[in-house]
C-alpha cells in the first residue's frame, strides 16, 4: 500500500471508529474475561484484549491499529469456522459486529496519520460489503432443511380406522369437520382435493366473521370450529357458542353463557365445541322428561353454584336478536356441547341455539361439585369433551404452579342425553369411579387432563393425555397413585369409568411434562398386519405408538433409559425415564456453541448463562440457588396442536417447539419477600408466563421459569434458530422424510419490534395442521401470523396469507354447496406475543376456477 501523509493529524473518521472498536474491545474483554471465569471460551476475552490494543492504536491514527484488527478478523473468521462449521445461524452473533467494525476501519484508514491508499483502503472496503451483502442474502436461504426419504403417493396406504358407526363423528361425510380432530381417530386429515399445489395459489378469502369477543389480557381461544351439514360452530374466548352458514359466514344463531372474565386461568382458551345426535332409540327420553318437568338430574354436579351465571334461555339469542323464553326450550335431539372457563358443560339445540333443557339443570352441568374450594380460574374447561357410548367425558384444567393442593383433577363422565353423572374417575383414588356424595372431596391436587382425549365409540374406550400433579416442580409430598398415574396416557373403559390400561411418559414429573397432544386413532401397520392403534405424541418429542386394546407398545416399542439425578429432591429422582424407540423430535442436548444472539454481546451473555447453569441433558433436576436448564422446554415438542396424519398415504405431520426454559426453585421466604402469593390472594391477576414466578404454596418453593430462556435487555432466546419446525414421519417405519423450520422473522425482532424480514428462522408455534387429500398441509400456529399451505411431497411453502391477528389454533378444511373453505380462528396469544384478534377467516378458490 502506498502511504499518504496527514500532517494536519488523524482524520475524525479514524478517532470516532477507534473510539468505537476501542469500547467494544473492552465490552468483550469484561464480559469474555467473566466467561472465561466461569469456564467458558477464552476467544472473547483475548479477541476483546486484541480490539481495545487495536481501537486505541488506530484512534491515535496508527497503522499498526488496523493491522492488528485485521489479525483480530482473520481469528475470528477461523475461530467461527471452527465452532460452526456451515451452520449458519451460528455465524451471525460471531461474525457480525467484527465484519462491520472492519468495513468502519477500512473506510476511514485513508485518515490516519500514515493512511493507507484510497485504492487499497477503498478497495478493502468494497469487498468487505460484498461479504455483508452475500451474508446479509443467505439469511433468506433455507438453513435446517432436510429430505432424506420420498413421501408416499397417496392411497399407497390404508391406516383408516374403525371407531364404530355411532356418531357423525365416526365417520363424517367428506366435506365436514365433525369433531375437534375432524373425525372421532382425530386424524385432522380431510379427504377434500378440490384444492391442490397446482391451484392453491389462487386461494382467496371467502368471508370474515367477526366474534366481537376481543381480549387485552390473557387472550388466545385456541379454537378449531366443527362444520356439519350446512353450519359451522364454534367458541370465542368466553365460551360464547356460534353457529354460522358454513358458506358465507353469516350469522345464524349465537348463545352467551356469561363467563366471567375472573373465571380466566392462564388462558382464555376455547380450543372446540363437540357435536352429538342423540341415538334414535333414546328420543323417547327427552319427550318423557319434558312431560314430567324432570329436566335435571338430582346428582348435586348438575347444580349450579352460588353466584354462577344462570343458564335461563333468556340469554339466548339468534342473529337478529330476539330473546327466547324458557318455555320455548326445544326436545335437542342434535346438540352442541361446549365447556366454559368456570367449569360447566353448555348443551344447546344444534338448529336453534337455545339451550337443551332436556339435559341437566335447564341446559348445564357444572363440574366443581366435591372438588372443595374452587377460586375463580382454577376449575376451567379449555377443550372439547369427547363422547363414547353416550357418556360425555370431561377433564379440565387446574390452574398451575399457585397451590400444591389445588382442586382435584377428577375425570366425570355424564350421562349424554340426561346430564346425569355416570361416574367420577380421579388418579388420587384410581380404582374407585363412584361419584362422590354430600360433603365428600375428590383428592386435592391430584392429576387433571387439561388438553383434549379421543374416544373409541367401537371398544368403548377413551384415551386421556393426563398431566401433572398440582405444584409442576415439587415432587415430595406426592401419593404413590399420584406417582403411578400422572403425565400418563390413561385408557379408561367408558361403561365402568375404570382404567383398562395406562403407560407414564415421564416418571414423577418435575418439569411440567405433562402430555399436551390429543391421541390419535389409526390401523398400525405390522408384520402381522393392521393393528387397531393410538398414536400419543408429547412434549419431550417422543410420539409413542400403543395398540390401543390393551396398551401393547408398537412401532418398536419402548425403554427404560438412565437419567441425570440429583436436584433439590435427590430421593425422588428416578434412575431411568420412558423413551420411544419409534419416533422422536427430540434435538440434540445443547452445548455452548448453541447459545446465541444478534451480536457477540448477548451471545456472550447466553454462553456464562449456560456455564453457570445445571444442564445434563434431558431430564436435568430442579435446583435452588441455580438456574437449571429445561429442554426441551415445557412448550417444547408436541403440544395442543398435536399431529395430523393422512391415512392414505401413511404419513404424520408434526409440527413441534424446539426451545429450552431457563429455571430456578426459589425458596419459600425469598418468594414471600417478592410477594408471590397464589392467585386468589392477590389483588389483581399479575399476568405473565406460566411459571415466571408462581408461589407453589403449601410447598418449599416457588418457580420462576423463563420460558424460551429470553435475555431480558432484547427478549431474544438464548439458544440459537430454529424455534419451530415442521416434519412428515413415515407411519410404518417411524422414520423422518422431510424437516423444515416453521415461520419467519416478519413479525419478530429484537425488542419486540416487527422486523417485516421474510427469514424463515423458525418460530415459536402453537396449534396444529390439517391434511388434505388434494396434497397439502395447511398450518398457521407460527408467531409470524401467516397462514400457510405447504405441499406433502416436498415440505415447500405453496401459498401464504397474513392473518390480522396471531394464529394459534388448528385450522378445519369442509365443503359447502361444492366448494371446499379452509378457516382458521385468529385470536392471537399473549404467551406468543401476537395481535389479541376475534376473527374467523375462510379461503377458496376464486368461482371461475
């Protein structure tokens, strides 16, 4: 390089970028210097060293400055090879800051005291942008992709299974969505194929409905509607049930139970309604009750409590708004059940709206009798009930971490046409099912199902996802029927309310693994043939495969593997957790090369959060007085959403969360001194992610979990994209045909500012997909707020949609007057940070198609 003189001094430039390099240097040398420390890398804190020396050295218009950050960038470039190999995301936090201090450099060095040449310094300058530019235009390829088997053609295979021939439910017509999951095997697979990857690009909207149902606080319905015959129903946030044309979103009837917003738990989740036609041989029973006025049963669950809202038929309204008196009260011989938040079970008549007076108490049932003292959001209904023999089956959710003898999780099966209790099933007490009578309790805190069972109309059985005991992270003052029967899928014989078979997927659970996923019913296919199956994924990411008869594990089976121990309760701590041998989304355990961030700083920050943390893989103890990391974290593999299968083609789609929580036990006078008292002592709901800072009263300690480990300065996670992917599995074989990540950047940034970039990092997502036999998934759930098409051969993004609002729920594919409608519910979600919303939005093809 040929020298220029400046005898008038160092340019501004050169001052300002060394002054710059200069305090970045010594940034990294604190915080490398507390990294190193604690055991972690030592680049930070020599590369640091190296950039304060270069800053100084170039601010005060040295050459020797630049030439020395030009040995700091070359260490660099072959430290981050080295670390990250072609992993992009890994290259970002490492690379950037120095890539762009070095363009500063090079433009201003023509400024110093013996500059550089305009030639060698412009030059410098100019390839160092391309290297950002080329940088910058990879951020859009696709990273983490992979296809490394052929999707089978469609009717390749024949995994359809019987549940009987009972309800609609059974066996749908082909252009209804009749239960949560479509079907009653919960299949979320349409036999549609009017839309297809050829045409899906001309999806346009239909129609939009407007619920009117909008929250600030704790908002997310969840809600997948049901499609039957010409209408469509669904639940807002607060259980208001809606009935629509299915093919122009009008309005025909709508019914306001009147919940309290003060019956909200964590979420105002409406996830579905349950449709049910009462059999033929059982109408005889609703003309007979209505001629003698015994429209209740005189089982005190179907009383409804002091200063609940009253279910009179006043409150109902059609489209127009014309109330309906109580005498007008319909025979419901086809009926819509729909939970609420405060714990009730809502019938109304499927062509009117106006409640069933034939069943239970004028319209209801109310679940909370016998559960003892149950506070305003700890006894909620979020999902559909299911029905089996005419027993209508219900779990609920019991608001976690606030007390460790919160309300009973009892299992109650009600009579479908009466209201009637047939049964009462509680893990506390698992071979009893007598319901319970006058002053007596169901075993406080012992585990609730939450999420949503799938039933078998053939065998008589329904299968429950069941969760944890009350207090998630505290395990000590747990009865062995709560050990034996928690985070379990529990068959329960639907004529005895008594189990026929169970199998635990986490033993004595302290990390809220409870499984989330509804089942899924298919014919399995073996050596010896199709063997009626239930396909049961969970939030570890195992997806178990059970003969659904009698609990036999498929699809190679289970095992017993060893597990970390220790923790804050050593002696509860089992040696070994399940593992499926079928199938697992499960990620490889973490190391500090996966800690990340937009820049070395929060990237460094990560990397001494995770050196003075306890992580020893999956499973890691609970611990007090240091965080301890979770992964996958408690909204980590498979969650609500669950998976979809198409049965023709013998292929699972799963959509799945790949993120750590960062978690510490805290004891009980600290969280006494922070204020942390269970909800129904404090003076207003305090919001937040479930777990940051729950008082597990009647406990140790109390759990401050920081759900997808965010730094607190930019909310950005801690462990380096993807989030969020998507997968197709192979049903017989159990093997993985393509992976991708799920949802982009667009709505995501630091700070919580929408970036608009169209990246696909792969997202935080919640809600599921539905197949289609036209050859194309349909999925919303990521936090970018689109709704999007993907086609099953290749795992490609075929069409797209921005949705006004987040869509965290399933999305449901129906025909009407021939055309087919896909429709999504977007309300957002305060746990995924997107827009609160109340609407229901359906597509199709243009008419002229």
């Amino acid at each position: 390089m040929n020298n220029i003189s400046h005898p008038t001094g160092v340019g501004l430039g050169p001052r300002l970028v060394g002054g710059l390099v200069a305090l970045m240097g010594l940034l990294m040398t604190i915080g490398g210097g507390w990294l190193a420390g604690v055991g972690g890398s030592w680049y930070y804190v020599i590369a640091g060293i190296a950039m304060l020396i270069s800053g100084i050295l170039f601010a005060g218009g040295r050459r020797s400055g630049a030439w020395l950050y030009a040995l700091v960038f070359i260490g660099t470039f072959i430290w981050t090879a080295w670390e990250s190999g072609l992993d992009y995301w890994r290259w970002v936090p490492r690379f950037d800051m120095v890539l762009v201090l070095g363009i500063l450099m090079a433009a201003t060095s023509t400024r110093l005291r013996a500059g550089f040449s305009r030639g060698a310094a412009f030059g410098t300058t100019a390839a160092l942008l391309i290297v950002l530019a080329v940088c910058g235009a990879l951020a859009f390829a696709p990273h983490g992709v992979t296809h490394p088997g052929q999707v089978p053609a469609a009717q390749s295979a024949s995994l359809r299974t019987d549940t009987g021939d009972t309800q609609l439910a059974d066996a749908p017509a082909d252009g209804d969505w009749a239960a949560y999951g479509r079907d009653n095997a919960a299949t979320r697979f349409s036999p549609l194929s009017q839309i297809t990857p050829d045409n899906v690009g001309q999806l346009e909207q239909a129609f939009v409905y407007r619920t009117g149902d909008v929250l600030d606080h704790r908002w997310g319905a969840e809600t997948t509607p049901l499609k039957v015959g010409d209408s469509v129903y669904l639940c807002s946030s607060r259980n208001i049930i809606i009935s629509l044309d299915a093919a122009s979103g009008k309005e025909n009837w709508r019914y306001d139970p009147h919940v309290s917003e003060d019956a909200i738990p964590y979420t105002a989740a409406c996830r579905g309604v349950t449709y049910y036609q009462v059999p033929q041989d059982r109408l005889g029973e609703l003309g007979a009750a209505q001629a003698t006025g015994d429209t209740s049963d005189s089982d005190t669950s179907t009383t409804v409590q002091p200063g609940q809202a009253q279910p009179a038929a006043a409150t109902t309204a059609n489209s127009q708004g014309a109330g309906a008196s109580e005498g007008d009260a319909p025979f419901c011989s086809t009926r819509i059940f729909s939970p609420t938040l405060d714990g009730r079970i809502i019938a109304v008549d499927a062509e009117t709206g106006k409640p069933c007076t034939d069943f239970g108490d004028n319209g209801q049932v109310d679940i909370k009798p016998n559960m003892g003292s149950t506070p305003d959001g700890y006894v909620s209904i979020n999902s559909a009930p299911v029905i089996v023999h005419n027993v209508l089956v219900t779990g609920h959710q019991v608001l976690d971490g606030q007390r460790r003898f919160a309300p009973s999780g009892v299992i109650k099966g009600f009579d479908a046409v009466t209201g009637n209790l047939d049964w009462a099933w509680d893990a506390g007490r698992p071979d009893q099912s007598e319901p319970l009578t006058g002053d007596q309790t169901y075993v406080r805190g012992s585990p609730n199902m939450w999420t949503t069972a799938v039933g078998d109309n053939k065998l008589g059985l329904v299968y429950l996802p069941m969760a944890n005991s009350a207090a998630d992270y505290w395990s000590s003052s747990r009865t062995p029927a709560e050990n034996a029967w928690a985070s379990s899928m529990v068959a329960i014989n639907v004529d005895t309310g008594l189990p026929t078979w169970h199998f635990q997927t986490s033993h004595k659970d302290v990390w809220d693994y409870d499984p989330g996923s509804q089942p899924t019913l298919i014919d399995f296919p073996t050596d010896h043939g199709n063997v009626p199956a239930v396909v049961m994924p969970t939030k570890q990411g195992g997806i178990y495969v059970f003969d659904r008869r009698d609990g036999t594990p498929l699809g190679g089976g289970t095992e017993e593997r060893p597990v970390p121990q220790g923790g804050v309760e050593p002696e509860q701590r089992t040696a070994t957790q399940p593992y499926s041998l079928y199938h697992t989304l499960q990620q490889p355990d973490l190391t500090p090369r996966d800690m990340w961030g937009l820049t070395p700083f929060d990237q460094m920050y990560c990397r001494i959060q995770f050196a003075n943390a306890s992580y020893k893989g999956m499973y890691t103890p609970p611990t007090s007085g240091q965080h301890w990391i979770e992964y996958t974290g408690y909204n980590g593999g498979s969650d609500w959403g669950s998976v979809a299968i198409d049965p023709s083609r013998g292929v699972l789609i799963a959509n799945y969360n790949d993120m750590p929580n960062y978690n510490t036990l805290v004891p009980r006078a600290k969280a006494d001194e922070y204020g942390w008292k269970p909800r129904d002592e404090q003076a207003e709901d305090r919001g937040g992610a479930e777990g940051a800072g729950d008082p597990q009263a009647g406990t140790p300690y109390a759990i401050d979990v920081n759900a997808g480990w965010r730094v607190p300065f930019t909310g950005m996670l801690c462990k380096e994209p993807p989030y969020g992917h998507i997968r197709a599995v192979d049903v017989k074989s159990g093997k993985t045909l393509w992976d991708r990540p799920l949802g982009t950047a667009r709505a995501n940034g630091p700070f919580g500012i929408r970036s608009g970039l169209p990246v696909n990092i792969g997202t935080p997502n919640n809600g599921g997909s539905a197949v289609t036999a036209g050859g194309l998934i349909f999925i919303a759930a990521a936090t970018d707020d689109l709704i999007r098409a993907i086609d099953i051969e290749t795992g490609e993004t075929v069409w797209q949609a921005a949705l006004p609002a987040g869509g965290q729920a399933n999305p449901l594919v129906y025909e009407a007057d021939g055309k087919e409608y896909l429709m999504i519910v977007a309300t957002g979600h305060h746990f995924m940070q997107t827009p609160t919303g109340d609407y229901v939005i359906a597509y199709a093809l243009p008419d002229n198609n």
